[in-house]
C-alpha cells in the first residue's frame, strides 16, 4: 500500500491532529487536504469550533494513500477514488468471509463438544 513511508515523518501517538499537523505529516498543503475532503467521501475529518478539522491517525494514512496514488503511481482523481472504493469492497468481502468461517469453526466446536 504505501511503499516511500520512510521519506514522511513518523506519525507522532496523538489523537487528533489539526490541518496543518496533517499537511506536514503527509507533505501534503492545507487546501490540497480542504479539496480532497470534497474528492474523496473516505476522507472526513472531526470538525469542531469554528469548523476547525481535527485530523486521527486513520485519517492521515488515508492522505498518504491518496497521496502515493495521485502523485506517485500517476492515478487521477477518479482513478484513485475507485481504486479506493475497489479495495474497500475487498477488506469488506475479506470481513465477510472471515466471519463465515468464524461461526463455521464454532458450529464445529459445538459438534465435537
């Protein structure tokens, strides 16, 4: 997923961060992360007092993602929003199947018990 985390700094154990912590979290500027808000419906930060943007850790992998395939892997704005939305639905599938076997392992569990 992302591959060049090395070269952006390490995401400091805080809670929320404001627009402007993310933006040089990701190296990213602050109206870049404002459009992308409006782009991308994966990426919503907290807004609080005044509408300021409280960033979490989520939220700023998800901008390093963005970030790799707009500037890296060469996406555009639609190309990078379906290959978003593609691999949500797959963690979603995963989910899905994940919990399947789960309650298949349990009925066996009931059986032999």
């Amino acid at each position: 997923m992302i591959e060049n985390t090395s070269q952006l700094p390490s995401i400091p154990t805080k809670r929320y961060f404001t627009i402007s912590e993310a933006s040089d979290l990701c190296e990213v500027e602050a109206h870049v992360l404002r459009y992308w808000e409006q782009e991308f419906t994966q990426l919503k930060p907290i807004k609080r007092r005044g509408n300021r943007r409280y960033y979490q850790r989520h939220d700023v992998l998800l901008i390093r993602q963005i970030k790799e395939l707009l500037y890296e892997n060469g996406y555009t704005i639609k190309g990078a929003k379906q290959k978003l939305s593609v691999d949500e639905s797959e963690k979603e599938s995963k989910s899905s199947a994940l919990s399947d076997i789960r309650s298949d392992l349990e009925a066996v569990i009931d059986i032999l018990d």
